[in-house]
C-alpha cells in the first residue's frame, strides 16, 4: 500500500481548492512524514509540490443502541494532508474516469 490513500473530495475541501487552486487534500497513512508525502505527490500526478501540512486525527468512540443491544466501537485514527503545488499546476482526480 502506497503513502497515499484517497484524495479528498469533500464540501469542505473543494472550497479551500476553489479558493486557493493550487490546494488539494489527501487522506494519508498515519506513518508517512511530510517528504514522503511530498515524493509520493511528485510521483504519482507529476506535479512540482511547494508545501505540505499534515493533521492527525484521532480515532473517535462510537456507540448506538440495537435490537441486539448496546454497540460500542471506534472509528479509525487517521492522517490528512493539504498540498501546495507549484502556480499553474493542477491535479486531476477524475481524469481516469
């Protein structure tokens, strides 16, 4: 499994990249460091990546009532990460499609 896990493409999201186009969002593992993201960024849409910042979040408790009984669990911990590419540059997520 790569660095990357899934761009993000969420209401939120579009409207940092329709703001500042040159943003995206990905969801990535919770190991990976900036320079790895960086490089699997480069790598995979061949773009030029000025800058990343990472945000960790937690794994949040869940819990709900069924005709079974009570349910508890947690939801996965996870890693997103917002690139900068270089001005007139842009990704193409739904180029394949």
């Amino acid at each position: 499994m790569g660095i990357l896990i899934a761009p993000l493409i969420t209401e939120k999201q579009t409207d940092i990249t329709d703001a500042m186009p040159t943003r995206y969002g990905f969801k990535v593992q919770y190991s990976a460091d900036k320079t790895d993201i960086r490089k699997a960024v480069e790598e995979t849409y061949g773009v030029h990546v000025l800058k990343v910042n990472t945000m960790r979040y937690s794994g949040k408790k869940e819990s709900r009532y069924t005709k079974h009984g009570f349910v508890e669990g947690r939801k996965p911990a996870y890693k997103k990460a917002i690139v900068t590419i270089a001005e007139g540059e842009t990704i193409d997520f739904f180029g394949n499609i």
